[in-house]
C-alpha cells in the first residue's frame, strides 16, 4: 500500500503530526523503534520527569512547610519504588492513550528502525513501504562528555536519572540548565547533596538575566550548590566515586548527571541516500515550509533548528500535516513559552530583556512580585515575581517572564496576549478573578503605567 503519508518518530512531533494528518483525510503510516509511543517527552522527558518533581515536591513540603500551615507530620518518610511505579504508570497510561488515538484516527504503526531508501520509499521491520510524502520526527538525545561515557549507573544521562533505584548521596550535575536543575531538584528534595558545575557564568542561560539571577538565589536556598565560570576538564572513577576535575577545583560525588544539552538524533536513518546534508550542528536543514531539499521530505522538532520543545514539535507536526493537506498554517515561534518546572517554576515568552535590547528596540518594563499578592500569601508561595517588556512606543507586549508557582499555568495568557499583539493597557484592562496569581500579571501590566494598585 502506498500512505499519503509516512512519520518517522512518534514523539510529540511525529504523533501530533499523523493525527492531524488523518484528521484531514490522509492515509497515515507512523513508525517507530520504540515498542511504546509518544517519544522521548512521554517516555523519558516531560512526562516521567514532572511526575517526579511533583512527588518529591509535596514531599519535601511536608518536610519544610508543613509546620507553617498548622499541620503536624510526626514521620513523612517516602518510598522510592513506590515514587518510580507511579511515574510508570502514568507513562504507560499514555501509551496506550496514543495507541488508542491511532487505531480511533485509522494510523497504521509500525515498529522498527526506519531508514530511507528513496524520495518516497523507507524500509522498517524487514518490509519497504511507500509514501506520497515522509515527515522526519526522529527527536534528539543526551549529549555525552567525551571522557565521561554514560552507564545510567554512576554515570547518568537524564534518562538513567528518570529511573534510579536509590538516591545518590552526593550528585554532581554537569551543566544547570533546564534538565539539569529539574532533576537535581528531584534527588536535593530527597536528600542528596547536589552540586552543579555550570560553564557559563548563569543558570539557565536563556533566561531574561534578572530571572536567572533570583532563581538560583533561590535554588541555593534550599541547599544546592552551583559553582558558575566552571569547566569540567577530566573524571576519575572507581566504583563508588567521581571525581571532577574542573578549571578551578577538584569535586567528589557517588554519582553524576550530565545535563550538558541534546543534539539532534538521526543516526541511521539514511540521510545521504536522499541526499539530506546536515547542518554543522547536526539538524536537518528545512525551509521555511518544514520541506528539506527533497521536496517530498520535511522534517520537525528536535531534529530541527529551534528550541528542543514538546510543544514547538507539536506545533510544527500540525502545521506540517496542514501543510501537505495544502493549507496554509501560520506559527508564530514568538508566543511558544518555555517552561522550568522546579519550585518555584519559571516560565517566559517572547522577548528577554536582552535580546529585545540587542534588537534596538526601545522598551520599557513592568514588575509585580508575588510577596505582595494575596493569593500567594494564602498558599505561603511568595517567592518571585512577573516581568513584562513591551515597545515604549506601541506599548505592544514583546516579552513576559514570571518567575513563581505555578508560572506554567499563567504562562499560557502570556502566550495568548504575544499571539495577539496584545498591549499592556489591553492586558490591564482585562479582569482577573481574586484572589489569584494571575492578578500579578495585571498589576505587572498596571505598573508599565504606574498605576499598579498593590505597590
Ligand atoms: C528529562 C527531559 C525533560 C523534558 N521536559 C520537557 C518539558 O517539560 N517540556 C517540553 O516542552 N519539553 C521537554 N523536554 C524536551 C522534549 O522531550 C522534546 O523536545 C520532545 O520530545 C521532542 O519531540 P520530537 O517529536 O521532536 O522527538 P522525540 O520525542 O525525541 O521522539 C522521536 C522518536 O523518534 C524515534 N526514532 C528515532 N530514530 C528513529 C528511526 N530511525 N526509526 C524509527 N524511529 C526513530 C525515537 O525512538 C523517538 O521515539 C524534556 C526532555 C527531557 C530529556
């Protein structure tokens, strides 16, 4: 049978994409090597990571808020086993809640290693099947330190970390980015010592400067360590210790996580057969239709250039099915938000303060923290606050950042006034429920104009 459309890779790409193709009327063949669907987000990334940092958050609350409500826990103790089988379960619920969705939306899966043969051909599982048009949704994976192998023992990628069976005494993470200050949050929340080796001289470096500042201020509040400017240059090990040696000292620990970034993963998929070049930094070049030089070939998400996001990916596998189904989808990489899941969360859209600086733009910014919200107050979540940067001539919203609980859920009005261009007067005028956190933004909106009211 020759499909409308083959996808390789059924993360949240390449999943989202074949639904949306079918959804259209094409006939849809997705494959990938994993038995399970949904990708590295559902199967070692997003999904398993979140379900983590929510256990041990409420746990390490228990530990360390509890007294402040009135509550008295005379012994919380926690169960890792336990903590690790319900991550599972919530992982295999989804995977078989995409299963579901393919059979309900008529998608053929196939499970194997894909490799392209020809412009339209890819053989998987001993078999060629035949598309009219292929999408290449193949994700990324860890990148490895040259001296420091992975063994997901000793030695762990994210995903070793995702499924320890004890909790390190000491973990040293390699690079605070994203992954890594969400992980090293788990095991700190658990008990380990957790010290991270960072080569920048800030956490989470694509955050607006103001941002990341307070937020490590923060984390090293509740007891992990970061020591910035520093590269590891070497390991030792030996069975039960690591050493670090690093342009400045030498750093000991049981385990150690590399959290040092992803790279594109498109290892054997027969690239040069179709003659698909890749960039320097290993993606797969794309125009601005999702199509690679073979017109019938496009490709999305992490194999392309652009933030490594759940969510960008999906955003791009619907716009691509769209694409083929001849329509004409308009993404707007501006308004996809960026998410730290730890406590407190940050989340930012559109501009930093930085960048809209280095595009010559004249802006001005609003802030409102949440010591001063009374929502926050109530629910003994203070710490942070919300940033807005808008053009100081248009008063156009071009960046919010909000660093505080549950940043994940307000970030989605950010995303929704960036879609839209909305102004920061637009934004101020729009009532919010009280009390809430949202209101912060609001005031943050007000303040652009100095008329918040609780400041
Ligand atoms: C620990 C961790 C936490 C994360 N948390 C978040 C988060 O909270 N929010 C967020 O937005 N992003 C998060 N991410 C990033 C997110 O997981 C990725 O951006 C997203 O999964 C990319 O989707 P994708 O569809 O491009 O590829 P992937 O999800 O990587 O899926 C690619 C699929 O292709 C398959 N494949 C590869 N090659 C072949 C082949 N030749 N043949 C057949 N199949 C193949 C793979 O088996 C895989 O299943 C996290 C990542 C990690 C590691």
């Amino acid at each position: 049978m020759k499909y409308d459309v083959i996808v390789i890779g059924s993360g949240p790409g390449g999943y989202v994409a074949a639904i949306r193709a079918a959804q259209l009327g094409l006939t849809v063949a997705s494959i990938d090597k994993r038995k399970e669907l949904g990708g590295t987000c559902l199967n070692v990334g997003c999904i398993p990571s979140k379900a983590l940092l929510h256990a041990t958050e409420l746990y390490w609350k228990m530990e360390h808020q509890a007294q402040e409500f009135g509550l008295k826990a005379t012994s919380c103790t926690y169960s890792l086993e336990k903590i690790m089988e319900r991550k599972q379960k919530i992982v295999t619920s989804f995977n078989e809640g995409i299963r579901a969705l393919f059979k309900k939306n008529k998608i053929t899966f196939f499970q194997g290693s894909a490799k392209l043969l020809s412009p339209t051909k890819v053989q998987v599982a001993g078999e060629v099947i035949e598309g009219e048009n292929i999408i290449l949704a193949t994700g990324s994976e860890p990148t490895p330190l040259p001296f420091l192998p992975f063994d997901e023992k000793q030695i762990l990628s994210s995903t070793g970390a995702l499924s320890l069976d004890h909790v390190p005494k000491k973990l040293l993470v390699i690079g605070a980015g994203v992954i890594g200050v969400e992980l090293g949050s788990v095991y700190s929340r658990l008990g380990s010592q957790v010290e991270f080796v960072e080569f920048l001289d800030r956490i989470c470096p694509t955050l607006d400067t103001s941002l990341s500042s307070e937020f490590e201020k923060i984390l090293t509040k509740q007891g992990m360590r970061f020591r910035l400017s520093t590269k590891v240059l070497s390991a030792e090990i030996t069975p039960d210790q690591i050493t670090l040696r690093t342009s400045s000292e030498q750093l000991t620990g049981d385990t150690t996580l590399i959290a040092v970034g992803r790279r594109p993963f498109t290892q054997n998929l027969g690239l040069e057969a179709v003659g698909i070049t890749l960039t320097p930094q290993g993606a797969v070049p794309i125009d601005h239709r999702f199509r690679t030089v073979v017109p019938t070939i496009y490709a999305i998400g992490d194999i392309v250039d652009g933030p490594m996001l759940a969510h960008k990916a999906s955003e791009e596998g619907v716009a691509v099915a769209e694409i083929i189904a001849g329509q004409n989808p308009v993404l707007n990489y501006l308004a996809i938000p960026n998410v730290i899941y730890t406590s407190p969360e940050v989340a930012a859209v559109g501009l930093t303060e930085e960048e809209a600086k280095k595009l010559n733009l004249t802006i001005k910014t609003g802030l409102f923290p949440f010591k001063v919200n009374s929502r926050a107050k109530c629910t003994g979540e203070e710490e942070g606050f919300v940033k807005i940067i808008a053009d100081s001539t248009t008063d156009t919203i071009l960046g919010i950042h909000i660093l505080g609980a549950h940043a994940s859920e307000l970030i989605a009005a950010a995303s929704l006034a960036i879609q839209n261009k909305l102004t920061t007067l637009q934004l101020a005028h729009t009532p919010h429920a009280h009390p809430t956190l949202s209101e912060a933004l609001k005031e943050a909106a007000l303040a652009l104009h100095q008329r918040a009211i609780h400041r």
